[in-house]
C-alpha cells in the first residue's frame, strides 16, 4: 500500500508557490519538498491541520491510499 501525498495539486489550484505555502503553514520549503515527494515517514496532525487551513482543504484533499 502507498500513500500518495497531492499537496502539488492543491498548490497549482490556488496558483501558490512552494514558498508562500511553506511560509505560510510553518514549514522549511525543503520540507515541503519531503512532503511532496513522498519521502516523509510520518506528518504531524498540527501540520496536516495548517496545511489545510492554508489550503482551504480536508486531509483527504492532501494524501490518497493508492492499492499497490
């Protein structure tokens, strides 16, 4: 099973940059990139909340169970 995380979709929705969302929910661009690119091992619920928040989107907007 693999969780695929679609931050980058919800990104090019708004037309926000990498930059203004790290900005803005608290993040390093460069973890943001780790969220992105599917090399996170584990999300806190404090950052899922503020990139919701930020986004204007549920948890299930962000990250997708794909069946392997």
């Amino acid at each position: 099973m693999a969780i695929v995380v679609r931050i980058d979709v919800e990104l090019a929705r708004r037309k926000m940059s990498v930059g203004e969302f790290a900005e803005r929910v608290g993040l390093t661009p460069a973890n943001v990139a780790v969220l992105k690119n599917g090399r996170a091992k584990a999300v806190r619920f404090s950052t899922l909340e503020a990139m919701c928040r930020v986004l204007g989107c549920q948890p299930g907007d962000l990250l997708e169970w794909v069946d392997d």
